[in-house]
C-alpha cells in the first residue's frame, strides 16, 4: 500500500519506473510497477522484485520516487508548498494577490488569494491558467464569474 505525500492524489501506474529511497543492501533500488489499484487508504502497488509477504514487509517505511516524464502534465500544481506564497496576476486586472491556501476538490483544485481585493478564489483548470513558470507570478485569464469572493 502507498500513500500519497503532501496532499498528491495517487499518480502510480503500471509500467512505470520507480526508485525506493532510502537503499537498502538486499533489494534493488529500481523497481517497476506492475500494478496498481485504488484502496481505502492509499494505493495497492505491486513491484517488480517483490514476490513475498517478507519482501512487501521490507518496503515499510520506504518513499517511491518517479521520473517527472512519468507524472502527469503540471503535476508541480499539485503540490501546495510549490504554489503557497506565489503572486497571481490577471491578465486584464493585473496582481490578485498571492496564494495562501490550495483548496482539494474531487473535479479539480481551487487557489485562495489573498490581495489588494481581499480573499478571491478561483479554480485551477486549464482555460483560466495562460502561464505557469517555475518562479515568478503565475498568469490567469479569469473573469468575473470564474472568481469567488471570499
């Protein structure tokens, strides 16, 4: 069983290509995953090099790490601390403010802004994002109705 860190949804599949950290001495760092399924609390993985009971025991504790080319596209706007602190600027109304809290929906995420305007809170799907750079503001295109006021 795996369970998503900071707030990700489960992003494993099978075929993909994983390392587990920390090392150990007696199993191989690289695995792949040959299977995976949605559980009540996390998601039912199985690995290549682990046939048995023993070996499933083993990787308690242990994180699995993925290539980005294998995560979906703008996985980075699903990890709250990457985005928490960033300015939003609109394209028409220019700065919103800054992201203070990443809302989990079951279609799709909200972002809470805090700025000259007070709380404004707006969903993040693809129409409304123009630019979504490593640093620096995080450009929208949202109109009214596709904003919140808090």
């Amino acid at each position: 069983m795996t369970v998503p860190v900071n707030g990700l949804p489960p992003l494993l599949h099978a075929d993909m290509r994983v390392a587990l950290v920390p090392p150990q001495l007696e199993r191989d760092r690289f695995h792949t995953v040959l299977d995976a399924s949605e559980g009540d609390a996390g998601q039912l993985v199985a690995l290549s090099g682990s046939r048995s009971m023993t070996d499933a025991e083993s990787l308690v504790g242990s994180y699995v790490l993925a290539l980005m080319d294998e995560l979906p596209e703008q996985v980075e706007l699903m990890d709250d601390s990457w985005l928490e602190g960033r300015e939003v600027v609109d394209e028409t109304r220019g700065s919103l403010g800054h992201i203070v809290e990443v809302l989990r929906g079951p279609a799709n995420d909200a972002w809470v802004i805090q700025g000259p305007e007070g709380e404004v809170i707006i969903p993040v799907v693809d129409h409304l994002l123009v630019d979504v750079p490593d640093e620096g503001p995080i450009l929208v295109s949202a109109r009214p109705e596709d904003m919140v006021r808090g």
